[in-house]
C-alpha cells in the first residue's frame, strides 16, 4: 500500500491573515491556542486531511505536504538516492509527532510525519 498524505502546511508573512483567509475561504476552523501560535486546522472534512496555518520565520509563502512513514531516516535516505535532499533530519515534536523535510528534484519542499 503506498504513502498517505496526512498533514498540509501553508506559510506565509502574515499567519494570521491567512489563517482568517482560509478559515473563512473553506469554513474550516483554525486553532491558534498555543504558544506557538500555530493554527491548527481542522477541516470538519470526514475524507480529508487537516493541517496547521503558520508565519513563516523567513517570510517567504509555501505550502507542504506532510507524508506518513515507517522510518523517516530510511525515506530521506531513499529520497536522496533518487535525487532529493535532505532539509530537516528527523526531530520530535514536543507531544506530537516525528518530522523530517526534503526536497525534490526540483526543490519542492515535502515533510514526512511519523504518528500523525
């Protein structure tokens, strides 16, 4: 069975605005309560993915998906001998998941979640 998509990111300069952008755009609702100040985001989508609305520290605005593995080192090792590169190696996520980012051939950025 292949790889699910489980988890999407959109950065951008001004997090709050998106957050109300998006939220208001698809009726989703956006959960900024914490100290980061990230927006979780819950879709209220029985068939969709929910995802997290963020200020990106560089300013700059893209969007991730996040892909759940088995392994996140064995998928960034693959990843790279298929031509990507690794961004982010594994890390933890206080009370949350493991992480990992890479990108693609041609720089396209894409996470990959372990207990999503």
């Amino acid at each position: 069975m292949g790889a699910a998509v489980t988890h999407f990111e959109i950065h951008g300069k001004d997090g709050d605005t998106l957050k109300k952008f998006y939220g208001e755009l698809f009726d989703w609702h956006v959960d900024s309560n914490n100290p980061m100040e990230y927006g979780m985001v819950d879709t209220h989508a029985g068939n969709g993915i929910n995802g997290g609305i963020t200020k990106d520290m560089s300013g700059a605005a893209l969007v991730t998906i996040y892909v759940e593995v088995d392994d996140l080192q064995a998928a960034l090792d693959k990843a790279e001998s298929l031509g990507g590169k690794t961004v982010m190696p594994p890390a933890d996520v206080p009370g949350g998941p493991s992480l990992a980012q890479f990108t693609d051939p041609e720089g396209n950025l894409i996470g990959l979640a372990k207990g999503m």
